[in-house]
C-alpha cells in the first residue's frame, strides 16, 4: 500500500513539475510591409448608411412619445425629426402625422406642414379636427 502511495505522488509531483515548464515561445515574426495597392479599404461606417425602415408601429408609438417630449422642452426640430421617423415606421399612423404638421407649422415650414396634415386628412377624413386642418392647409 505504502509502494503505491509514495508512486501516486511522485507521478503528481512529476506532473506538476512538467505543468510549469512552458516552451519557449517563438517570436513573432515583423509584419511584412504591404503593397500600398493590396490595402483593404477601411470597413464603412454604420451611421452613415441610409437607415431602413420597415413597418414597426412599436417604434412609431417610441418616436412619438420621444417627439412629444421634445416638442414640450422647445426642441422642434428634434421633435420634427422623431415624428418623421414614426411615419417611416408606420406610413399609416395618423397621430404621428398631425404631430409633423404641428411641429412644421411652428418651425414656418408651411409647405412641409400642408404636405404632414393632407397626409392625416387622407388617413383620418372624419376627425373632429378636420375642419380647422382643411383650414389651416387653405
């Protein structure tokens, strides 16, 4: 028993032994000088690409809480943009484009304003605010 303990622990004691000895680690060679005309182009950069929208109504109901949050702090253009984005989202989200039309009225883009409420005349002809958009786009 004492013959099998005592070559137990010499095989651990070898196996540690040979655990910290670490070969030496080649070195890594120079970069090789490359050919100006085998140069990868840079990767683009993700927030220059066009955004995709696709129907996400979601995001359309996000953006237009985030626009009226702008809207109420006073930043319209902001405000503007979120509202357009919840109309990218959703093209057939009345709300989202009454609140484009508000905010385009107020920056004096009048024909960005008229184009923002035909567009929620067209989805929503039988609003009770109707009458005073039909007016205001006259």
């Amino acid at each position: 028993m004492g013959r099998i303990r005592n070559l137990i622990l010499a095989c651990a004691a070898l196996t540690v032994a040979l655990a910290q000895q670490q070969p030496p680690k080649p070195k890594d060679p120079p970069p090789a000088k490359q050919d100006p005309v085998e140069v990868e182009p840079p990767e683009e950069d993700e927030s220059l690409r066009p955004k995709e929208y696709t129907f996400n109504p979601l995001e359309a109901q996000r953006d237009l809480r985030t626009g009226e949050y702008y809207f109420k702090k006073g930043s319209l253009k902001a405000a503007a943009k979120r509202f357009e984005e919840a109309t990218m989202y959703d093209p057939n989200y009345a709300e989202a484009f009454l609140r484009l039309g508000e905010t385009r009225e107020k920056l004096h883009d009048k024909k960005g304003a008229a184009a923002a409420y035909q567009k929620f005349l067209e989805l929503k002809p039988d609003s009770k605010l109707a009458p005073s958009i039909k007016k205001k786009i006259s």
